[in-house]
C-alpha cells in the first residue's frame, strides 16, 4: 500500500481536521490535474492520469475517520484481513441484535428498526471517537519506549476497526429494512 498521507503531504497522523485535508487535496490535485498536460505527449498525459487516481485514492482513505485509521494501521504494518474474528462476546450480542432486527422487520415495525439504527449509529460514533485517544497513546507509547511500543493501543485501534465493520453492516440492514418498507408504501 502506498502512504496515502504522503501522497496528499499530510503527516501521518489521526488528528488531521478536514480542512488541511481538503487544502491538500485540492491543492495535490491542481498540481497533477490531467488538464495540466493536455497538449503534452501520451506519457505525460498517463503519468498525469496515474498521479491524479492516486492523489484521489489518498483522499478516500484518509477524509473518513475509520478509513484515515485503517490507513495508519497499514503503515504500521497492521492488516486487517476479510474475516476477523470479534470476541465471543460480541458475537454473541451481534447475533441477538440481528435476531431483534430480524423480528421488527418481520412484524413491519419501523418504529424499533429506527431506533435501532439510531442506537447502533450512537454505538459507531463512540467507536469512531475512540480512534483519536487511542492513536495518541500509540504515538505517546512509540516516543517513550521507542519502536514496537505502540502495539497495544494499535491492537486496540485494530479491535475497534474490526468491531466497525459489525456495526456498519448492521446499519445496512435496518437501512435496507426501511428502504424497503419506503417502497412497500409507494
């Protein structure tokens, strides 16, 4: 994987507002804007083409906040691979609250589909808003103790990535349930 932060000359860092983000950007897409070398010869109109999808695909992982964190666990040599394991635990509480899910569809209430959406979206929010302390530890950690000190709160970060994509797909599902009641009515 390429370093999305280098590409945009961001720092490698969680805590990057969405301005300096957007300004490098748009500022990294005005340099290698295909316009630029439009009159220029088919190898600089590829380059060009090559540089501007990667500036692009640098600002998709880094301007969304569990993105811009699965980007930083790659860098630091993290994967997270298609199927990870969750606790026990959790899984357990997943297949209760699709089982729950499963039960408002079946008896068309949207009432508890939304506010079940609007749980789970309070749940993802406190996930997200994990990532900032956790990466700071990590960089606090790394500094003290030098390299590999981070790994804790990476592994932490990296828990927490896993339990995202549980949430987000339970968020599908009520948004497919109430998508579908919306057509139902129409």
């Amino acid at each position: 994987m390429s370093d999305p932060f280098s590409t945009l000359g961001l720092p490698a860092r969680f805590d990057l507002s969405d301005t300096d983000i957007e300004r490098a950007y748009f500022e990294r897409s005005r340099a290698v804007h295909p316009d630029r070398v439009a009159a220029g010869t088919a190898a600089e109109r590829v380059a060009a083409l090559t540089a501007s999808r990667a500036v692009n695909d640098a600002y998709q992982a880094v301007r969304r906040p569990h993105r811009r964190a699965e980007a930083l666990l790659a860098l630091a040599g993290e994967r997270i691979a298609e199927h990870e394991r969750l606790p026990a635990a959790m899984i357990e509480e997943v297949l209760a609250l699709r089982e729950q899910l499963a039960e408002a569809k079946h008896a068309g209430d949207l009432g508890a589909i939304t506010a079940m959406r609007a749980a789970m979206e309070a749940r993802r929010s406190a996930i997200v808003n994990e990532f900032a302390p956790l990466f700071a530890a990590a960089r606090a950690t790394d500094a003290a103790a030098g390299p590999g000190g981070a790994e804790s709160a990476l592994s932490a970060v990296k828990a927490r990535l896993i339990s995202l994509r549980y949430v987000d797909r339970y968020l599908e599902e009520c948004d497919a349930a109430l998508d579908a009641a919306d057509h139902a009515d129409a």
